[in-house]
C-alpha cells in the first residue's frame, strides 16, 4: 500500500479550493508513476501530475487532478472537508 493517509492542513485544504490539488502522505520508497497509478485506481479520478516532497522523514505528494474531477468531490468522500 502506497497511499498512507491524507493530509489534512490550512494549506492541504486552500490547495483543494484554488489549485485542484489533493495532498497525501505517502511511502517513501514510492516513485511517482506508482502513487499516479494507484490513485487513478482507488478514487476512479484521472491525475495531471504529482509531485513529491520529503518533509521530517515523511514524503509527501502533491497530486494535481484534472479539471473533469474536482479535488473537492474526492475530499468529501475521504473526509476532509
């Protein structure tokens, strides 16, 4: 399992509202062809692109969804807003 849970931040929510971005922690041994891969497969959404950030021994991913599938819609089914 990749994915390891969501973040749920001031910033992780504004980044939902403005940019369609969707933030998780995740594997730090996870490349990000594989954490595109699993997303578009778990939540059914199509994913622009990913970028990672390694932050107190966490990697973080920043997944950009595409304009068809709102990261808000995806953040309500998981709970974060």
């Amino acid at each position: 399992m990749i994915i390891i849970q969501p973040v749920n931040t001031e910033k992780a929510i504004r980044m939902i509202e403005a940019d369609n971005k969707i933030t998780f922690v995740v594997d730090r041994r996870a490349r990000k062809e594989e954490i595109k891969k699993e997303i578009e497969e778990k939540f059914g959404v199509k994913v622009e692109k990913v970028n990672v950030h390694i932050f107190k021994n966490k990697k973080i991913a920043y997944i950009k969804l595409k304009k068809e599938n709102p990261a808000i819609d995806l953040a309500t089914k998981l709970g974060i807003i």
